[in-house]
C-alpha cells in the first residue's frame, strides 16, 4: 500500500519510527515532513499529505502532531479527505468500515508507540463495508473547491521567516515538504 505522512516537530521522532515500520511492513511511504525538531506549522504537512491522498499520489494517509487536532483539522479542509482523529484501535476500525475514511489523525503526546502501531494496522487493514453512501457523499461536499496549490504557504512562510510567528528568538526556514522540490 502506498502511504502519505506527515507531522508537526513535535512528534517528528514517531513520524519517522513509522516511515520505518510501515515500510518494513512492506508499504510504500511518501514522508510529507517535516524532518526534524525545527518549530513548524502543522497546516503545510497536514495539507501536503491530504494533497498526496486526494490526488491519488498515496491510497491514504497518516497525520501527527501532539494532540492530533491542529494536523488533522488542517487534512481535512482538503476536498475528499475523510479524517479521522484517534487514539483507540476500534474507532480507528469503525472509521474505515463505516465511513471509508482515508486519514488516519493521531496525537504523539497521547497516543504511545505501541498502541499507534496497533491503530495503524488496523486501520491498513480494514476495508470499508459499503454502507453509508449518502452520509458519506455529504461529507464530501461541503468543501467546495479543491485548493492544491501549494504556494497557498508562501506568504505564512515568508512572514515565519521574518520573524512575525516568534517569541522573539530567531526562526529557521520552515522546512517544506520534499514532495515541493
């Protein structure tokens, strides 16, 4: 299976023991960033993965930050991103079964290593069972247009590297996704 990941610099360790077991697993795995400890803003990985997923690059995808909720807010603005955020294996599984979601959002912070291996594999290997089409395609439409330009950060990202976004330290460059270059 082909996979999209990404995280925050919060939790950019765990993003990268997961890169190395899905692809031990087998998997193919696109790594949206970010690469290291370096403050970042979620949204650009959140939103790089969704892309890669929508656009048919992975067949889903992974999102992590501390708690979850900044990333996957950020994956699921992109038109026909179904996310679900979780820290358990059965929501994981009914996500999947019941509403065919194709991002799986965790929380570094909450969720520990082991237990995300277990929520990974069985949202991997859980299959959709069909139903709830109508709900399904209702949440498909309400976001309208799709937006995959990724120059949509460039102004953020100029604005971080001035200063704007500190507490008064100096910023590094944000460092962007390798799918970018």
């Amino acid at each position: 299976m082909k996979i999209a990941i990404g995280c925050d610099h919060i939790v950019t360790h765990m993003k990268d023991h997961m890169v190395q077991y899905l692809t031990k697993k087998g998997h193919k795995v696109i790594d949206c960033g970010t690469y290291g400890d370096v403050r970042t803003h979620y949204d650009i990985y959140g939103f790089e993965v969704a892309r890669q997923v929508v656009t048919k690059q992975a067949e889903v995808g992974i999102v992590m930050c501390g708690t979850g909720v900044g990333i996957t807010n950020s994956a699921q603005k992109v038109k026909g991103t179904r996310v679900c955020l979780t820290r358990d294996v059965e929501v994981a599984r009914k996500s999947k079964e019941l509403y065919n979601c194709n991002i799986l959002g965790m929380g570094g912070n909450i969720v520990g290593i082991g237990l995300m291996e277990a929520i990974v594999d069985v949202f991997l290997s859980t299959r959709h069972k069909g139903g709830n089409k109508a709900t399904i395609k209702a949440i498909d439409s309400r976001i309208s247009k799709p937006n995959y330009n990724t120059h949509q950060f460039d102004g953020k990202i100029k604005e971080w590297e001035q200063g704007v976004f500190t507490d008064n330290k100096k910023q590094d460059k944000i460092p962007l996704p390798k799918t970018w270059r």
